[in-house]
C-alpha cells in the first residue's frame, strides 16, 4: 500500500478529520538518515503531523515544524505542503534509550519537555503566520494537540504513531487529526470523548494495518464520517545541485576562489535529506566568473 493522506467530514460537518499513512515516506527518512528507532518514532510522529498540518494549506503553500525540547536527540525539522510532500530531519539521529514503563519506545526522553514546539506557515505574497507554544509532553501527539488549542483556538485531537523493526527500519507510521468546528454540539463532543477513550493507541490501529479510511471509521464510527478528497503522500526534497551552485555564487568570487585553492573542489550536503552535491575546479572556476 503507498503512502496516502484522507481528509473528511463527520457529524454532519461539525468536525474535520484527517488521517494518514506515512510507512513509505517515514521509511525513507529513516534510510537516508539512518536514525536509531526512537529518533524514528520522533521524527515520524513530527512527519505524520506536518503531513496533515500540510493537508489544511492551499495551492503553493508550505509550513515548517520546528520541534526543540532541550532532549538528545536536538531538533526536529519538517517541511510540509499542501500537495503531499513532507521531508524531515533529527539533529541527533544515534540516540538510543531503554523502553519506557508502558514497553514504547521513550519519544519524551529523547525530545525532552523543557522547549517549544513552532510552526512557520508561508502562505504566499511574503505573508508568514508563526505560532509558537512551550512543549507539555514529549510524545509529540499530546503536543500538536496543545499547538491547536493555544496557538490556532481550534479544539482538536491529535494522534501520531511509528512502530520500528528491530532491524531498524519502519513497519508502519500514520495518525489522524480530529477538530471540532465552531458550534459543534456538546452531544457530539461527548461522543468524539468517549470514542477517543475508548480505541486502542493509534500505534497499534497502525499496526494491524488499517488504511487511513477505517482509521477514521474507528475513531469517529463508519456511520459518522464522509470522505472529501485523497492525496498521495512522499518523502520530496527541494534541494536541488543548481540551489547549492546558486548558493556557492552568493559567497561572492573571493570565497569560491579561496575554494579552489584550498581544495580544488566544493562539497555542499543538503540537511533534509542527506543529498551530496560535488562541484569540481571547472565548475567553480565558471561560478567564480558568474560571481564577479
């Protein structure tokens, strides 16, 4: 099964929902990365919500989540859009902690809860909106959800799960987002409340394998949900070897010439997805030209 996000409507409209698989794109950060299973977990929680986060944008736009929670594992970076793409990386990718007192993977321990949680939406024209809140759990569901209480007014569940193999790589990632739209009925409320105390955790509904559809029939019941649209997910870079070239001329000709002489070529490695890009002496030699 690839990769797929879902967006509908339940109750009559009274709630959004979206739900996602991320197995694939989750996989493939973790190849590239080469992360140790709790900075998997980390990242692809942080993935799964910057997938459907991505998902609520329109056209062109893009968002940026910034996780720093003062843990080992440093910082957590994902970009995201409206069309699916999501990449990502952990500034720490070797961490390693025993299981926690529920047998999981300890996500808090190697986040850490003294920081905050940020996500900067470019929504065109130069226009950003920037919301920031302090980091209440560590898991990283727990904190999305906080992120649209505070930082949106938007009463919402957030549920985000990865289950790694023991050899390291990804058996399964996804999650959902339930939020409740302005005058949803105190009824429905209640219902969503007990629906959600009710299921098993999100990681295990992944492991059986559900698709992104049944994950919201079995959080909002079958009978409650209508299905809007469906958009394929990936891990996509923007890196490209021309970004990097533009880049290096931005240093202006006296560095790349410096370059040069030093060391006969350029190396740039993009963050996001581990990509290298070698330039050789003819090639900065023509950048150095450009450049002056």
């Amino acid at each position: 099964m690839n990769d797929y996000l879902v967006k509908g409507l339940a109750f009559d409209g009274q709630v959004r929902a979206y739900a996602v698989r991320t197995t694939e794109a989750v996989a493939e950060a973790q190849r590239r990365h080469y992360t140790w299973p709790v900075a998997s977990a980390a990242l692809g929680r942080t993935m799964s919500a910057g997938v459907m986060m991505g998902a609520m944008l329109q056209g062109d736009d893009n968002l940026t989540i910034k996780v720093e929670g003062g843990g080992p594992i440093g910082v957590i970076l994902v970009d995201s859009n409206a069309k699916g793409d999501v990449r990502g990386y952990v500034s720490n990718p070797h961490v390693h902690f025993d299981l926690n007192e529920q047998g999981k993977l300890d996500v808090r321990a190697a986040v850490g809860t003294e920081g905050m949680l940020s996500v900067v939406k470019d929504i065109g024209l130069r226009d950003f909106f920037t919301g920031q809140v302090p980091i209440v759990s560590g898991e990283l569901g727990e904190d999305f959800t906080y992120y649209f209480a505070v930082s949106e007014q938007l009463p919402s569940s957030v549920g985000v799960g990865v289950l790694v193999n023991p050899d390291n790589s990804i058996l399964a990632a996804g999650g959902f987002i339930i939020q409740l739209m302005p005058g949803a009925a105190e009824e429905t409320i209640d219902e969503i409340e007990r629906r959600l105390k009710e299921i098993p955790p999100v990681s295990k509904l992944i492991e059986k394998g559900l698709t992104p559809e049944e994950l919201l029939e079995q959080v909002l019941g079958k009978e409650n949900v209508t299905f809007l649209e469906t958009i394929p997910v990936a891990f996509k870079c923007k890196c490209s070897k021309d970004r990097f070239g533009s880049a290096i001329i931005s240093l202006g000709a006296e560095e790349i010439q410096d370059m040069i002489a030093k060391d006969g070529q350029a190396e740039a490695q993009c963050h996001f997805c581990n990509e290298k890009y070698v330039f050789d002496k003819a090639e900065l030699t023509e950048m150095m030209n450009q450049a002056q």
